[in-house]
C-alpha cells in the first residue's frame, strides 16, 4: 500500500534491529522497529491533545533522528506534516504558520524564542511541544501510551504541506498525498537502483523536498538507512562517508563546489581508499550542475556524479541520468523516471525533439492542489498535465535540458527565491521610490540575488541599511548581496517593471558585487 505507515510496518515487522537511520550529533542510533514505536507514541501523543486526523502539525528544528522521525510520524498518523524552514525570515514563517492552520509545532530549543515571537503575531492558538534532538518530544501530560490501534491513512489522503516559493508574492503551499511521497521515493529508489544495503548520507535539509524525498522517504521506501547530522559541513563530510560507510549522498551544485574546494586538504586517496569503498555515487539537484563542475567531480573523486531534476509540487524527482554503465550525459539532467515528461509550445503542442518549450510532467507523484488556492492550482495544469514553468528540450533518446525559465524565479545554491518577496520589503523603506530584485548569474551558487532601486527625491537611503532590512525581514539567505541605485528602470508599455532586462544592464554598468558575507544554512 502507498502509505508512509505502511512501511513503517512493513520493515518494522521484517527487519526491526536493522539500522534506519544514524545521528552523529546526539550519537543515537534508530532501528526500523524504534520508528514504528516512535510513531505510535507520537500519534498517541497527538490523539492525547485533541489534534484530530488531517490536521495541520508543523516542525521547527535542525536535521536529526528526531526530527526525521516526527516528520514521518505526523503523517503516518494521518495528520499533516507541514515542515518550517529554520532559515527563513519572519515574514515568510509567520505566512505559513497562519495560512497553512497548523496546530501544534515540535520545535528545537534553539528556535522556541523565534517561534515565540511569531506565534505572538498569529491570530489563534497554536500549541507548541519542545522536541530535543537527542530525547525527543517533552509531552504536556508525560509520555503519552504506545498507540497500537491508531488507523492506518489511505494512500490518497493529504501527508505533507511544503510551501515553495513561487514566481510571485509569498510561498504557496503544495499539498502531496501518501501515494505521491510514496512515489516520489520510488522514483529514486529506481532511479539510482537503491537496495535495503544502501545508506545515504543526508547533507540537505529534511524541511526542503530534496531532503524530504530523497533522503527520507526514498530509503524508507527501500528499506535501506540514513546518516543524518544536524547539517552540512564540508569537513565531516567524507569522514561520515568513511566511517558509517554510506553508500551515496544527494547533493546541490553548492555543496559539491564545497567539497571539490577542500578536496586537497582531505586525507584520502579518492578513486583507491579502502575506507571509501562503499560509496559509490552522488547525485545532484535543486540547481542546475555547470559541465565544468560535474566534469571536476569526476576527475577529482573519481565516483559518478547523477544530475537529477525534481520540484516540490511533483514529490522530488522526476528526472535523472542513467547509473553505469547507462549513458550519462553532461547538461541534461537525464531522463523520466516514474512519470511522463513532454514539452509543449504555447499552444500546448508536443514540441519535436531539439525543440525548447514548456516542460509539463504527469504521474502518480504530482502535488494534488495548492493549499486554499482554488485559481493557482487550476492555472498549474493543462490537459492534466502540471506545468513547470520552465523551459527545456527533449532530445532523440528523451533526455532532457533545462534551456531556461518562464519564472522569475531566482534560484540560489538551490533555494527558490521569489523576487517580489523582496520587492516587498525593499519598498516599506521610505526612501525606496522602485525596486526589483533579480538574479545573476554566480560560479558558486548558479544565481545571485541582487536588487536595483530608485531612491526618492530628497530622501536617502545606504546598500547596507536596505540589506539589513532584508535580512531582518526575510533572511540571510533571500536577502540581496548588493543593491545597485539607478535613476530609472527599464518599464513596459503599461509601466511595469522589466526585470529580465536588468542583469544585461547591470553588466553593462560593469559593476561587480561585493564579497559574501552570508552562509548557507547547510555551509
């Protein structure tokens, strides 16, 4: 049955002292049956307090045994897992925590000030429950009774609301069945020929879909383990490798620069280190993957590196280039995996292989609609067919390129990033007459945001006072790395703003950002 409780059980029953997952920061190993008694109680827990099924359950924590573990749980409960990005800035947390109706939130110790403050913001009562990474859940009432005859959800109920930030305004939330997650971690397990003797190393957070799907629900699926530190560090990386043996890892281009930075400091003979043996390829997602770098990957560690295409509203990948010793193809992020994949011109023809348009998905791992957007959803698809708003091409042997994107949407080191989320908060300051934050191009995470602005007459404004109100507003990582003032910016016609036309402008002011000063929340 495609439901996440069905194979909790399922591995639970067969296999209960096998590894599911490792936790190198609390130094705490999960067997598959400790997930199954972990899930009973929490929905136990959740009964206990009055959270009925298919309602919404948020968590606010770091990567770990726990907070995995709850994330599989609330759904396997037949409640709703809505994760909350650690990193995101107020306004977009305090969004989701009211649009989505979340309850109760599991929050880490780190973040329960944070959250404090927001829920002060928020109109109704949402309980919260501390969830410490290395003991787990504090319930209210003490630890609840073991749930043994909790109702298994059926594979068409609602199990996960991920919100993603689309082409315009705040994120929207993707709402995903059992059966999509289910297949959505079935399209990896095939896609890479995954086995229950296969351990990945979880390096992204659970709380994206790449995360999510892909190093949770695909071993769940599999039967195999995870490797889940708290969150990336280009030091632990190949010495977690090494030393819990994990067999492959799903990365961004980001991460993957990273580590091919630091790769002379290793102490490794790649390509011929017994204690690297068991790892045997990486994959990337979330970004596209420059020629050179893949080509660098290959040279330096001497393992195969996967490009992969997956997005939050199709339950991760939906595309991936062949294992060896099938033809992989630099530049094109492989081949349907699980799912149908076409391209459409505008008038929702099939286009000719060598022909760019739209790329359109179908198959069982599609979101079912955006949460409370009835007029989003709809225009979302054609003919059935849910519509990426990127552009692409199919060549002969049906693989595929990303040539471009219909959206606006900025992707940096594989965040989404809406532009006018910016927008926004650039123009509360008063002496921001126009704005329009856009993306160029960056060597080290694919896409830079960056924004222009107009100042008012008679009134004055610094880059670092905007930047700083950005930060506070939306965080670090959307925040603008530079701010270019110009006297006007490029309008149509009907006087809107023509973002596309800024990079080229920018460029030909031959103006060059300043250094970084922000970290990735998994760097």
């Amino acid at each position: 049955m495609d439901t996440i409780r069905h194979f909790i059980d399922r591995y639970a029953e067969q296999r209960p002292e096998d590894v599911w997952l490792i936790s190198p920061d609390s130094n705490r190993t999960f067997t598959y049956g400790d997930l199954q008694h972990g899930t009973r109680q929490i929905a136990a827990g959740l009964d206990q307090l009055g959270v009925g099924r298919g309602a919404k359950v948020s968590f606010l924590a770091d990567n770990g045994g726990w907070t995995a573990l709850v994330h599989l749980a609330i759904m396997a409960s037949g409640r709703v897992v809505v994760p909350l990005n650690a990193v995101a800035g107020d306004i977009q947390l305090r969004h989701v925590l009211q649009h989505s109706d979340t309850q109760i939130v599991f929050v880490a110790p780190s973040y329960r000030e944070k959250l404090r403050a927001l829920l002060d913001q928020v109109p109704r009562e949402i309980k919260l429950i501390d969830l410490d990474p290395v003991t787990g859940p504090a319930w209210p009432d003490g630890l609840p009774p073991d749930g043994r005859a909790n109702p298994e959800p059926a594979a068409s109920e609602p199990a996960l609301l991920l919100y993603t930030s689309g082409s315009t305004g705040l994120p929207k939330g993707a709402v995903l069945s059992h059966r999509a997650i289910i297949n959505g971690g079935r399209n990896v397990a095939n896609g890479h020929n995954l086995t229950n003797s296969d351990r990945a190393l979880c390096v992204l957070p659970i709380y994206h879909i790449n995360g999510a799907m892909v190093t949770v629900a695909a071993p769940l699926v599999s039967g195999g383990s995870v490797v889940m530190p708290s969150r990336f560090r280009a030091s632990t990386f190949w010495p977690f490798i090494a030393q819990y043996q994990c067999t492959w890892s799903s990365m961004v281009p980001t991460i993957i620069k990273y580590l091919l930075d630091r790769a002379d400091q290793e102490p490794y003979d790649f390509g011929r280190d017994e204690r690297l043996r068991s790892f045997r390829f990486g994959r990337s997602a979330s970004a596209p993957l420059p020629v050179v770098v893949l080509e660098q990957w290959r040279a330096v560690f001497d393992v195969p590196m996967i490009e992969t295409l997956g997005l939050t509203e199709t339950a991760g990948t939906v595309a991936c280039n062949p294992m060896p010793p099938g033809i992989c193809k630099p530049g094109s992020v492989g081949i349907a995996v699980g799912n149908e994949i076409k391209v459409i011109d505008d008038d929702a023809r099939d286009c000719a292989p060598g022909i760019s348009g739209e790329i359109v998905i179908r198959g069982n791992n599609l979101l079912d609609y955006y949460y409370e957007s009835p007029d989003v959803t709809k225009s979302a698809f054609v003919q059935g067919w849910f519509r990426t708003g990127d552009l692409g091409m199919l060549d002969e042997d049906a693989y595929l390129f990303i040539t471009g994107r219909l959206k606006e949407l900025i992707i940096r080191g594989g965040e989404n990033i809406a532009p006018r989320e910016i927008d926004d908060v650039l123009y509360r300051h008063e002496a921001v007459l126009e704005a329009a934050a856009v993306g160029v191009d960056d060597e080290n995470y694919g896409q830079e945001v960056v924004a222009c602005v107009v100042r008012r007459g008679g009134h004055h404004c610094s880059e670092q006072e905007l930047k700083l109100l950005c930060e506070s507003a939306i965080g670090k990582v959307k925040a603008p790395k530079h701010i270019y003032f110009m006297d006007d910016l490029p309008k149509g016609p009907s006087g809107k703003i023509l973002r596309l036309k800024l990079p080229d402008i920018i460029s030909s002011m031959n103006l060059r950002p300043s250094p970084a000063d922000q970290k990735e929340p998994w760097s």
